[in-house]
C-alpha cells in the first residue's frame, strides 16, 4: 500500500500537540491543511467579562466599564472549536498526542468504526489509561463505512466542553455525493460555556452529590452571539452568494442539551446524519441532540440581507434554555436592516417537534449506500435509563434531593464504576478481578417505568463495573427505555462506540412487546451511532456484533455519564484473524 504522508500539527491550549499523518488505501493524495504549532498561545489566557449584574457571562463579552479577568481553557492551536480534520473515506490517520496540561486526558473519535481496533477508541479507563500530564499517545484512526460529518472530542471528565472539533469524511476519490456538489460548507458547532473551570465543576458536583452548574451560555463555533446580556460582539458570521448551495456541517457537542437549530426564512435539506446519507429531508428546523452530527444543505434563495441562524435547547427539565446566535449574512450592494431576521424556533418543551423531525428520518438505502438491517436477533436486551440516588459518602448530609444522598444515574439498575486498570487491557490480559460479565440483559425488577410514583428502593442502583459479552457476529436488539425515577425523565442521546446502528422505532411510555414491533421500520431505518431515546418513552436499535473489541455504551448527557449511565460490550473475536482484535500497540500508558 503506498502512503501518502503530511504533518498536521495541533496544540491543545494546555493539552496537546498532534502530528497527523494520513495513509490513503485509494493510493491518492488527500489534500494537505497545515495545522502550525503556537506554542506561545499555550500561556495565552481566554478573555471573558466578569460583572456583578451580568448572569449569562460568556465568550466574546467586551465592556470597557469593567475589568476583566482572564481565564485558561484547553483548546487545539487555541481555537475553541477546534481544527477540523479532514480525510477521504477509507482513509487511515496516526496521531500523536502530547499531553501539556494540568490534567489527564484521552481523545475519543466519535463515530469511527475503528474495525478490530478499540485501542485506539478513547474512553479512558474503557480502552485506555489516561495520558498524564507530559506524557503521550499515539491513536490509529482506521476509517471504513463512514462517509460525511463525525467529530473528535475528549473523553475524560468533562475536558470536551472545550476539547472538541469536527471530522469532515469526504467520498472515496472517484466518487460523489449522492446529491448535487454544494458550492461551499461550513462546520457549525454547537457548544458550551461555562465560566467556571468545568473540570472543577464536576468534581465539586460528584463530592457533593447534586447538580454539577449550567452552562452559562451556549455557543455557535466558539461564540455566543447576541442574544446574552453581557455579550454585544463576537458573533459567528458565514458569507452567502444568493444562488449559491451550501452544506452545513451540524455537530452538537453541548455539553447537556438536545437543541433545536433554525435559520431564518431558510429552508433546510438534511442529507446525512452521524456519518451515513439519509433520504433527503426538507424541514425549516433541526432537532440534535448531544452527540449527533448531521449534513445540512441551504440555498441562498432569500432577498440579499441578513439572517440569524439560532440554537435553543430542548430540554425534558429545564436545564440552560438561553439562545445562540450567529448570522448569514449576503453579499451584494443593499441596505442592511436594522435587525437581522429571527427564526421561530420551537419552544423548549415542544416534545411534538422533536418527535415529528426524528420520524422522518430515514436511510438513503441506495445501490452505492446500502444498509443491512438484521432481521433476526440473536440477543435481546431491555435496558432501563434511569436517575438515581445513592447513600453520602458519610453520616454527614451532602446535596441530593433529600440531602441524605447522592445523584447517580444507571442501565438496567447498574450504575457503572471506573475500574482502576482499563478494560481492554484487563480483557485482552486476561487480568481478574477487573469487571464482572454478568450485565443483565432485563432489569432486576419490572415496573411501571413512566409513572409519576415509585417505591424508594428503586432509587437505588448497583454501584459496579459490570459488562455484556456478545460472540462475534450475533445480531443485537436493545430496546432502551426511559424511566421516570426522580421525576428526571429526560431525552436520553445514548451512543455505543465502535458501531453505527440501525434506529428501527421510537415511541412513548412503556415499552410493549406484543404490540411495538409492529412499529419497527426494517426497510429503511437511519444507521446511526447516538439515538435520542425519548422523554419517558423508548427506542429500539439493532446492529452486527462483527467489531470485537471493549466498546463504550453511554449517555451523552455529559451529567448522566458522570453519575453512571453507562455500560461496556465486549465482542469476542471471531474465528479467523481478520475477525479478531487488533494486536495492541507499541506502547500503552499506564494507570
């Protein structure tokens, strides 16, 4: 295989500095983008305003009537977004990462298959130990199927507020779209700010057992727009040719939010959605939820002005409900207005919006993209998604609901606990004493999921690090079913690494198994790698177990993940070598 080689570096603000370098199983030169080490901006502080009035401070704030104060956050080459890696699918990336910061860190490549690869997947303490501060990792990107918009972000603690960027995978050279050649594309970014350390955020959450803070404002691609009361400049701008198509590049990397996302007076054609083509869908809005990515096309067919484009979460229970904006703004000689356009973006709490968008999604399921649903299962599973509580550390009181107790989360009543040896190493050594096989394919206790009561002893969970074993190539049903615990039901984006799946139906209330599958849509469901299960309700995926590997299944909520809501599947190998894992790399950190 010939390799093209190129040097793409990145600087994480604090954190890391990557060498990238591209394989092309095409035999063809991908383009080259050179990301220039700035070492300086490693010391360099991010500027925010900090007022006594001002509640919804925020990136880009300016006041000359004020002091500011300066703040550090970890960036890529000090961009928050950051760099946008851009490869061809099939493609196969190396890269580096030097830790600079003060804390530890991983990377996770969201929505790459990685095939017989987890070592290069990301979570820490799932597939590896953390890279410590001035050590380093190198990561094996293997792309396969994916084709469109994925993205990369940190997986440890909660450093992804900031430590995030899209993966634009272009087609294989010699082919197309399977829709007309946009005339441009912009990544848009949607993300969190919060003026305080996040890191120290969580942490001071977890020990104190409630709510970790809300963001304090949301952001389009680093910035917050205007609509905040101490941010009047430093808004996100996209220059439009009227005529012209564009494609959107929607990634939502917010921190705790589903979001709605509008354009003014604009039309929106979504074509894709994390990584695979959908039918074309005409919609005036987005719903996305944390985790998911879509490919937006948008005709500049509106008068030559300017136009806001928004994003207001959609939130089950009211978490950070304030808006972003950024503007398109047209080229050409007229008078701008006074006030650009607004989109009427759905209310917060419009459960019917969002259930009306996600139905329609459907796969492309074309000749050159087809898809593979199985129609047999071999293994069921009905995981429960739940809020929990569980004792404080102490006799002491501590700041869950009844001050007795602690915030946690769980699947099927097991709240997941970080093992002190990662579980690939653990797996693939044979280590014991590491993590039990005995996940549970039902809860323990069957109940009425979505009521508004429950007895108190099924608010608490398992605390243990538990996983699914699944044999190579066995066909999977995870029926995922929200629960009501707390009065915390909530849309849950839940994603499994190392696998896109087929989301073949939603609903609400209380899965039923003689009636629901009649729903199941088996001709052409969207292949994804996040399902937004619904607010007291339920989602049904299917896939193949033919990745072997540990692979991560969580909840995108960043909050959720932190207090449990998560599990693993191990998929054994098969039984040749090009169905079994990888051998592992060179060098591993240690724990």
């Amino acid at each position: 295989m010939e390799s093209i080689r190129k040097n793409l570096k990145l600087e994480l603000m604090g954190i890391f500095l990557l060498n990238v370098f591209v394989f092309s199983v095409q035999h063809t030169t991908i383009p080259t983008y050179n990301w220039v080490s700035q070492k300086e901006a490693a010391s360099q502080n991010f500027e925010v305003e900090n007022w006594p009035d001002c509640t919804e401070c925020s990136p880009g704030c300016r006041a000359i009537s004020y002091p500011i104060f300066t703040k550090k956050i970890l960036t890529v080459n000090g961009l928050f977004p950051g760099p946008v890696l851009r490869v061809h699918k099939g493609d196969r990336v190396t890269v580096n990462v030097e830790n600079q910061g003060r804390y530890n860190v991983t990377v996770h490549w969201h929505g790459v298959k990685q095939p017989r690869n987890p070592w290069s997947d990301g979570p820490v303490y799932v597939t590896q130990c953390p890279i410590k501060p001035g050590a380093s990792f190198s990561y094996d990107l293997i792309f396969s199927s994916e084709e469109g918009t994925i993205w990369w972000h940190a997986h440890s603690d909660w450093s992804r507020a900031t430590v995030h960027g899209p993966i634009i995978v272009y087609p294989k050279n010699g082919t197309t779209y399977p829709f007309s050649q946009p005339d441009d594309e912009f990544p848009i970014v949607l993300a969190s700010w919060f003026k305080g350390d996040v890191m120290e955020i969580i942490e001071t959450a977890l020990a104190g057992g409630g709510e970790p803070n809300k963001s304090d404002a949301l952001t389009i691609n680093g910035q917050p727009g205007d609509q905040y009361n101490c941010s009047k400049q430093g808004m996100y701008k996209i220059m439009f040719d009227y005529g012209k198509t564009y494609l959107l590049r929607l990634i939502n990397s917010i921190m705790n939010e589903e979001m709605f996302f509008m354009v003014a007076q604009h039309n929106l054609t979504v074509v894709g959605a994390d990584g695979a083509y959908i039918k074309p869908l005409e919609t005036d809005f987005i719903f996305i939820a944390p985790g998911q990515t879509m490919d937006v096309l948008i005709k500049a067919d509106q008068s030559p002005s300017h136009y806001y484009m928004a994003a207001r979460a959609y939130a089950g229970v009211v978490y950070d409900n304030t808006t972003t904006t950024a503007i398109i703004q047209y080229n050409g000689n007229y008078t701008p207005p006074s006030t650009p356009a607004f989109p009427n973006l759905p209310d917060y709490n419009d459960t019917d919006a969002t259930t009306i968008f996600t139905r329609q999604l459907k796969a492309l399921a074309s000749k050159d993209h087809p898809i593979d649903v199985p129609k047999t299962v071999d293994v069921q599973m009905f995981v429960t998604i739940s809020v929990n509580t569980v004792p404080c550390d102490t006799n002491s009181s501590c700041n869950g609901p009844d001050g007795t107790s602690k915030l946690a989360a769980s699947l099927n009543n097991i709240s997941f606990v970080d093992p002190e040896v990662d579980l690939l190493q653990a797996y693939y050594r044979k280590l014991e004493g590491i993590y039990e096989t005995n996940f549970p394919n039902m809860p323990a206790t069957v109940f009425n999921y979505t009521a508004d009561e429950f007895p108190d002893e099924l608010l608490l969970p398992e605390r243990a690090t538990k996983v699914k074993v699944l044999k190579y190539n066995s066909t999977v049903e995870i029926v995922f079913q929200g629960t009501n615990l707390l009065n915390a039901s909530e849309n849950h984006p839940m994603h499994l690494h190392g696998y896109s799946f087929y989301l073949i139906a939603k609903g609400y209330g209380n899965f039923d198994n003689a009636t629901d599958p009649d729903l199941y849509n088996l001709a052409d469901p969207p292949e994804v790698n996040t399902v937004g299960v619904p607010k007291n309700g339920w989602a049904v995926i299917r896939f193949r177990a033919d990745n072997p590997g540990v692979w991560f299944m969580h909840c995108h909520l960043e909050r959720h993940a932190s207090w449990g809501m998560d599990t693993v599947l191990i998929v054994k190998n098969g039984k040749t070598e090009a169905t079994s894992m990888l051998p592992p790399p060179n060098y591993l950190n240690p724990c």
